[in-house]
C-alpha cells in the first residue's frame, strides 16, 4: 500500500471506484481526478456522458485540496471581498478551485494526496468525494480522515 507515504496508481484506482459507485447511485456522470501529494495527477476518470468542462474542474480541485491541505469548500469560504484569502483564487494559473468537492486525502496525519469531483451540485460533488475516501478507507484499513 502507500510506502514513503506517497499515494500509488492502485490506491487512486480504489479512490475512483469508490466515487463512480455514489455517484452512479446518485445518478449523476462525473470527472473524478486524483493527485499526488504535489498536486500532480496519479489518475483522472470521466464517466461517459459527464460534462466537458468538469474535466479541468476535477483536477483543479485536487490541486488546489493538496496545495491547501483542506476541502476546497472550505478555503472558498475565506476569498470573498473582504477575506482573508480573497484573490487566491486567481492563483496559480488559473489552476486554484475554491468550489466544494476537493478534499485532502490525508492518511495518519500528512497529506498524500487529493480528490477532485465534478459534474454535480456542490453538494453531490463533496459527497461524491467523501463517500470515496470513505471506501478507500474501508477496502486498505489505512487511517483515513474522514470528518472535514
């Protein structure tokens, strides 16, 4: 499993059959994308029919999860005017999301990764994702934060 703590193509595998299966059951077809604990893609998965423009939704939303090591909902919660953080989202190329459904995969405390989900409602994206740490959770029984 994760040596080095770094986040193998088998285990993003997992993460991304974890994701499919919610968001099949939510019947809903999304762009599921996983990255390295540098933000660089380990895999990306568009189910057929999900919308072109959650393909680089998905991946910027791991980036940036991995880039602030928290779900992107959250760092969007401080770039409105006024923020502390407002303006970041300009950042890096264009490449920084503050849209729900970015999560950190962090595995016994350090962040080995991210997931990015998109082609639902904010909602059903983050929920999407957080069922996919869930399953990656159950079928490694590697300690996985769940509660974000």
């Amino acid at each position: 499993m994760i040596t080095s703590n770094k986040l193998s193509l088998s285990e993003a595998k997992i993460l991304a059959e974890g994701a499919e299966a919610e968001a099949k059951r939510l019947g809903i077809k999304v762009c599921i994308a996983i990255s390295d604990d540098s933000g660089l893609p380990i895999l990306f998965h568009r189910m057929e029919g999900a919308f072109l423009i959650s393909i680089e939704i998905s991946q910027s939303k791991a980036f940036t999860a991995v880039a602030v090591g928290m779900p992107t909902r959250q760092i969007g919660e401080t770039t409105h005017p006024g923020k502390v953080n407002y303006g970041i989202q300009f950042s890096n190329l264009g490449k920084f999301n503050i849209l729900p459904g970015g999560f950190p995969i962090i595995v016994d405390g350090k962040v080995v990764g991210g997931i990015g989900v998109s082609g639902g409602t904010g909602e059903q994206d983050e929920q999407i994702a957080l069922y996919a740490l869930k399953y990656f959770k159950e079928n490694t029984k590697l300690n996985v934060k769940l509660d974000f």
